[in-house]
C-alpha cells in the first residue's frame, strides 16, 4: 500500500517537474519607458503570453538590461535573448540595415515601412550580416520620417541649417551635413539635456520620441515638412535561444509577430498622431513648414549623393550594396 501511494506521488511530482519545465522566460532589453515605439514588443508580450497559457513569457526590461547602442553585443553573447536595436546607433555593426536609414527613400506610411523593413529583412546578405552577432531579425519597428524640434532663432530657409548643430543619426545626418548644418550622434536618453545646454540646436525624432524625451518641452518650433529620412529600429532575437524553443512556444513567437505590428501601426496612427498637434499647440512651439520649390532641391542634393556613396562605401566593404539598394528603392516604386 505503501508502494502504491509512493508511486503515485512520485508520478505526481514528476507531473509537476514536466509542467515546470514547460515554462520558460526571455529576457527583452529595450530603453527609455515604455511609449509608441516599444508598443510592437508590448503586444508581441502579451499575445505569446496569451497563446501559451502563461508557459512562454517575455520579460522587458526598460534600460536594466544594457544600453541601447550595446543591445546587438548583448544578444551575441546571450546576455538576453531579445532586444531593440536601431541601425543608425552603431552602423558598423550592421552595416546592411543602413540601407533603410538613406535619406528621401520616399516610404510614406508605416504600413510601407514595415513591408520594406520585413523584404529586406530576408535578403540573405541581411540574414548574414546580423547572423555575425548570433541575432534573427523578428520585426521592424515601423516609424514616420523625422522631422526637427529646435530652439533659437527658426530656421526660415534651408540655408538657415549652416552652421547648426543638430541630433541627427545615419542617412539623415548626411543629408543635414549637405545643406551645412553640423550633425552630432548620440543616445535618445541623452538629447534633452544637450538640447537643455546647448549642445545641440536641434534634435531630429518622430513624434513619439520628441514626446517621450522631452524635446517638446525645450524646443519652440518644429518642422513639418523637412522628412528627410527615419532611422531603422528592428527587433531582434539571439539566434539560439530561437532554435532552443519548443515547436509550440515558436510557433506562438512567430505567429504573432504580424498582429504586433497591426497593432502597432493602429496605436502610432490612432493614438500617438492624434496627440501630437494638441501637444504642439499646448506649448506655443512654431510650426516651420519649407516650400515645395526648396525641399526639391534639397532631395535633389541629398538623395542622389548620400546612397552613391553609400553604395561606394559599401561595395569595398565586400556587401551587394547595389542589389540591396535596388531592392528597396524598386519596391518602394522609385
């Protein structure tokens, strides 16, 4: 009797060890707190949490993890199993994502920007180049072309740019550097003190962004036309711990990944667009639009000799520059 009973508390235990071993945890490293931009990852949270009963979670971490710009040398080393990166913070590094941060490419909406990030996502050149750092891109993080929130004296004309120093990142960067201005990198998490100090003029973001870090809260005028490009900001997974999930929890992973985005997209869209012009106005910060006649002019100087270059500086790097350009610019109907 004594056996019997033992048995079937033993076979209990082992039960609830299997059950245990069911659950697994990732670790998210992301940056700032959570807003628009980390409302792709937030969902993908929720719904493979949702799918698998509890058993698969993804834990985010809000700046507890690593920094933004080591985010892509903590998934090589496993240090955590997903983050957010963006392109623009460490070029080199991922030199193919470049592509997407060349300035006046011509995507017009998120819903553009994500079916050109996902294509070129696929190319076996991108796979490669992010496979160096044990990482599989999962998603984009779709975002409207960047525009300036500054402080001084307005720029009324292009040529008010010379001389100015602005935050601006890769392809957009390039493009200011041409009309004269001086443009400077740095972490999102450190613009609104150089914006507050004077270290920059200017700062380069979508909407959201200038929302989140304050910009808004500094600056007194804004441009609404200047678009001269966005930043490409994927989310990535270290390439093993991939491979070490369950059929079922890889299944719920990847299988939810378009219903983040939708959800995303419907969230930037909806929620964040329709506080942005209530914020503006809220402040008293100018809205400077250029015309028509002087923004040609602007892509005709910037977009042609920016991706030259780029293609240049590429193909001596040993990468299918051209083809991954062509690839982008022949979707995008260009």
């Amino acid at each position: 009797m004594k056996t019997a009973i033992g048995a079937v508390a033993l076979a209990a235990f082992g039960c609830c060890l299997a059950g245990e071993a069911l659950a697994e945890t990732w670790n998210v490293s992301l940056w700032g707190k959570r807003r628009a931009f980390t409302e792709n990852v937030e969902k993908l949270a929720e719904l493979v949490n949702q799918k698998t009963g509890g058993e698969f979670t993804l834990s985010l971490s809000y700046g507890g993890l690593s920094k933004n710009t080591e985010n892509l040398d903590g998934i090589q080393i496993g240090a955590f199993e997903m983050a957010q990166i963006c392109a623009g913070y460490h070029r080199d590094k991922n030199p193919t994502l470049t592509v997407l941060e060349l300035p006046f490419l011509g995507v017009d909406s998120l819903e553009q920007e994500r079916d050109l990030s996902m294509a070129l996502y696929r190319h076996p050149a991108v796979v490669a180049d992010l496979a160096r750092w044990n990482a599989t891109l999962l998603m984009p993080t779709p975002m409207p072309q960047y525009n300036f929130v500054g402080v001084g004296e307005p720029p009324r004309k292009l040529a008010d740019f010379n001389g100015m120093t602005v935050r601006a990142t890769g392809g957009i960067g390039e493009a200011m550097e041409i009309i004269g201005a001086v443009p400077t990198s740095m972490d999102a998490t450190e613009v609104r003190q150089a914006l507050d100090s004077g270290v920059v003029k200017a700062v380069s973001f979508a909407p959201h962004a200038h929302m989140s870090f304050g910009t808004i809260d500094t600056g007194t005028w804004w441009t609404t036309n200047l678009n001269p490009g966005t930043v490409n900001c994927p989310v990535v997974v270290n390439s093993d711990a991939l491979a070490g999930l369950s059929e079922a929890h890889r299944k719920a992973l990847l299988g939810s990944v378009d219903e983040a985005l939708a959800h995303y997209i419907d969230y930037y869209n909806s929620e964040t667009m329709s506080r942005w012009g209530p914020a503006l106005d809220e402040r008293g910060i100018e809205r400077i639009t250029f015309a028509p006649e002087a923004m040609a002019e602007f892509r005709e100087a910037a977009a042609g000799p920016v991706a030259a270059a780029w293609i240049e500086e590429m193909t001596a790097r040993g990468l299918p520059a051209q083809e991954l350009y062509d690839t982008v610019t022949g979707q995008i109907g260009n």
